[in-house]
C-alpha cells in the first residue's frame, strides 16, 4: 500500500483501541461494544499511526471502521456477503 491509500489505513493504535473496535461495521447498527475511554481517559480519543507513517490523536468512533481521517479496514476494501 503506497500513496494517499496508505495515509488512510491505521497501522497500530494504542493500548485497547483494537479490542474497543471489536466488531466494528462501516456503519451503524452493528454488534460492536459501546465507546469507552481511552488509554488517556478521555471518551473516545485514541492515538494512532498510519501507514504513510503519521499520527494522529482525536475522537474516534469505534463502533465503525473510520475516523480521523483514515480506516481500520484496508481502502477500497469490499468485505464478501453471503
């Protein structure tokens, strides 16, 4: 992944980010766990890196796949239905 796709994709995020992400959708409603707070005690803010290498901190959603500004899916990313 190289280019504007790779300043979307989130590479790694902090301590608990993953598991607050747990079944997210790209859009609500879904089965994913309520926001919670972060490593950093504020509700919903996380920390996180992409794959162009920039960080981010800020207001995350975590009950779907975006937010700030890139994605935990990989762009263009179309998951199978049956």
């Amino acid at each position: 992944m190289v280019g504007g796709e790779a300043s979307q994709f989130i590479l790694w995020g902090e301590q608990a980010f993953y598991t607050a992400a747990y079944r997210a959708t790209p859009t609500l409603p879904n089965m994913a766990l309520p926001q919670r707070e972060g490593w950093h005690r504020h509700f919903s803010y996380w920390s996180m890196s992409f794959a162009d290498t920039h960080v981010a901190h800020g207001y995350f959603d975590t009950r779907t796949i975006y937010g700030l500004g890139g994605t935990l899916w990989q762009p263009g990313f179309v998951p199978i239905t049956q």
